[in-house]
C-alpha cells in the first residue's frame, strides 16, 4: 500500500508521531507501508530545517526510500524556509532534497508515483483535539 502523510497541526505531530513511530519504522524498513510523500504545515516545516536531527534523519531515509519531502509554500515563506515568487518557491535553509509547494504542486509531484486510490491515499496528522458537543448538538450527528 502506498500513503502520503499530511502534517497538519501542531503539537507534537512531528517530534512524537513523526520523529518517534513513523521515522524509527522507516529506518528499520518495517513502516508496512510505502510512503511516496509527506507534506509540512505551519510550525511543522521547522523539522526540516538544515541541522534538525529529526529533519536530517528524515532526508536521508527520504533519500534512500525515493520520499517526497515538501513544505507549504506559505508556511515555508513566512518561516524564513523559502524564497522567491509564487509559482516558484525553492526551499533555502532546509535538509536535502525539500521542495516547496501547494496541494497543486504535491499532486503534480505526487503524480508518477502515487498513493493508491482505493486505501486513504493521504493520510492527515492532526492534534488530538474533540470539540465537546452538548447533547443538543451532538443529536444533529447522530
């Protein structure tokens, strides 16, 4: 099965979930599945930073697995981890091999090899966050 992570939010999204189950899989070879790709939001894209250990740890299975590593084209700029014009971002300060885009260009990237379609091709990383309904609002989802 091949999967693409989306790093979404905060928290400890990459630091725990990334840096201590994905990553320690992949190095081992034994995630279970391929992934051909991950994709860094806001604050997240601070792991892929030239120096990071997780981010340098990161680019090399990326490296040795064919991984597609890419920062949020907005999120990279705002963070100092991108320069240049919209359309054609390049990525400064980061690990090896990190592109900068949008969803456009992640499915452009994505397109030779991609997840596959009948599994949850990309697989989005969020917080542990559960709104708390009332009971008016949560028999609206019943």
């Amino acid at each position: 099965m091949k999967v693409a992570y989306i790093f979404a939010t905060g928290g400890r999204n990459v630091s725990y979930k990334l840096g201590s189950m994905i990553l320690p899989q992949l190095e081992g070879r034994r995630h279970g599945a391929d992934v051909v790709g991950m994709f860094f939001f806001d604050d997240n894209t601070y792991a892929l930073r030239k120096g990071d250990p997780l981010g340098e740890r990161l680019a090399t299975v990326a490296q040795e697995l064919g991984i597609l590593l890419m920062l949020c084209d907005q999120c990279a700029l705002e963070r100092g981890l991108a320069e240049g014009e919209s359309g054609a971002y390049r990525a400064v300060g980061t690990v090896a091999g990190v592109q900068v885009g949008c969803f456009p260009d992640l499915y452009a990237a994505l397109a030779p090899n991609p997840p596959e379609a009948h599994y949850h091709p990309l697989i989005t990383l969020a917080s542990s966050y559960m709104p708390i309904m009332s009971k008016t609002s949560a028999s609206r989802w019943a």
